[in-house]
C-alpha cells in the first residue's frame, strides 16, 4: 500500500473516532483535507465551518464555498466579532492569539448547540516550529489538531489533497488579512479591505503568490516571487500599480527586494515552543 493510502486511511480512522466533529475551515488546503477525512468518517456528523469576519478575504471565502460542496460536507458560515476585542485590534504580536479564541467561542457555541462532540482544526505538523499564538487559543479551547496527531507535514497534507483531487492541491497558502498588517499599527475594516484590493490587483496580473503588507504611514510594501520582480517594475505596470494602491488609499509603495516570504512580519520575534 501506497504512503499517501496508508496516511488518508489513519487521518480518516482519527477522525472517525471524535464520533462528530465540526472543522474550523477556511477552505486552504489544511482544512480542506481535515473536512474532507471529516465527510468520510463521519458523514452527517461533521460539518465545516467558516468564520466570516473582515480579515476574510471575500475571493478567499468563495474558494471555500466552492470547495466544500466539491468534498460534500455540510458548510455553515458565522460571523465573527474579533473587531470588538480590543487586544485583536491593537495588533500586538499576539493577535493571532486572540482572533483564534473569537473563532473557536463561536465554534464551540455552534457544537454546543447541534450537538457536536469535538472541534478540529487544520494545524499541521510544520506549525509547532513557527510563531503562531493561536495554538494556544486551540489549546483552550480544547480543539483537536488530527493533521498533528497523526504527525503530517506539508508535503503528506499536499499529497492527500492530490491523492482526494481536492481542487486547492496546489493552492498558494493565503492566511487572513490581519496577518498583511505589520504590529502595532491597529487593524481597521479600511485597512483590510486596502490590503486584500491590492493582492487582487497583482494576481490579476498573474502574480499567484504575493502579499501587501502594510507599514505605517499608509505604506504597502509589496512581496512578489523573486522571478517575478522584474515583471513589476517594468513599465507600464509598474506606473499602473502605483496609480491604483494609491487610489486604494497607500501613500506609499516600495518593492520587497527579498521577494516573497510567508511570516515575513514576524521575523525578529521570538519562537515560542
């Protein structure tokens, strides 16, 4: 038997022993792959659920709409409330921290109220060595992490998406919006909304991978693939992206010379284990 068979057949059995389950799911392709094991093990006792909050990209939560009714799992969207915790909005490094216990306040109340034993997420096993405060949040909350319990990392998560012809096998990562914005400058519908505009403009100019981060002052600084560098800064893009993130309400655009970087605002901090 294949790896990737013998790696689906224990996710599925993990699964099938929370006895119901509602996924935290955003439709990337961790949680995609924890709804998908979800729906084989326990059918009609799990369900996937998005929180919708404004550092959910609209694109973003479409994808996982599509997504869900591609895998055949009941998919329920709540709204979320992270904007009135004070703590999320001063976005200090630990706000991940505190978005994660709105979300799983929700999802708990949801399981409660349906009837659902355990709330799963999408941590993987390459998570436990990055800065994500929002573990602890999970912890809390008593939340299951089965891609972790059943210790796969991106590679084995990538690998059961293609081997389920799961449609986001080759999806880009895409954390939420809040994640664009650098600590310490508070996190603003206005903000969000200038960020996630940007990001659109530059994959429409198929720019798969990229991310706009903002600094303060109004300034985005622009992250694209190294290859793509030279692509921007020819005109007549490069006028053209400058003229439309200034009319986004940035200021100020500079180019990212290292090129694209998951998690690059949190280089510098401190990796807690």
């Amino acid at each position: 038997m294949a790896e990737v068979d013998v790696q689906a057949d224990r996710l599925v059995a993990t699964l099938r022993g929370y006895g119901s389950c509602v996924v935290a799911y955003s439709g990337g392709v961790d949680s995609a792959v924890v709804a998908r094991a979800a729906h084989a093990a326990l059918q009609d006792k799990a369900v996937a659920v998005t929180g919708v909050g404004p550092a959910v990209s609209p694109e973003e939560l479409e994808h996982a709409r599509r997504t869900a009714a591609d895998i055949g799992i009941a998919h329920v969207e709540l709204p979320t409330h992270e904007m009135q915790r004070n703590d999320y909005v001063a976005n200090a490094p630990d706000r991940c921290f505190h978005c994660k216990t709105e979300l799983y306040s929700v999802l708990g109340e949801y399981a409660k109220a349906h009837g659902f034993q355990t709330i799963a997420n999408g941590t993987l096993l390459d998570d436990l060595g990055d800065y994500r405060p929002g573990l602890a949040a999970a912890e809390q909350a008593s939340v299951r992490s089965p891609l972790v319990e059943c210790q796969l990392d991106k590679r084995a998560v990538r690998s059961l998406a293609m081997h389920w012809s799961l449609n986001v096998w080759n999806k880009p990562a895409s954390p939420c919006l809040a994640s664009r914005i650098a600590y310490g400058q508070e996190v603003t519908p206005e903000r969000l909304r200038m960020v996630d505009a940007a990001e659109s403009l530059l994959r429409n100019e198929g720019i798969r991978e990229c991310r706009v981060r903002y600094h303060e002052g109004d300034l985005a600084r622009v992250e694209v693939p190294l290859e793509d560098l030279a692509t921007i800064v020819e005109q007549p893009l490069r006028d053209r992206l400058q003229h439309e993130l200034s009319a986004l309400g940035f200021r100020h655009v500079a180019i990212d010379l290292a090129g694209f970087r998951s998690g690059s605002l949190n280089i510098g901090l401190p990796v807690v284990l």
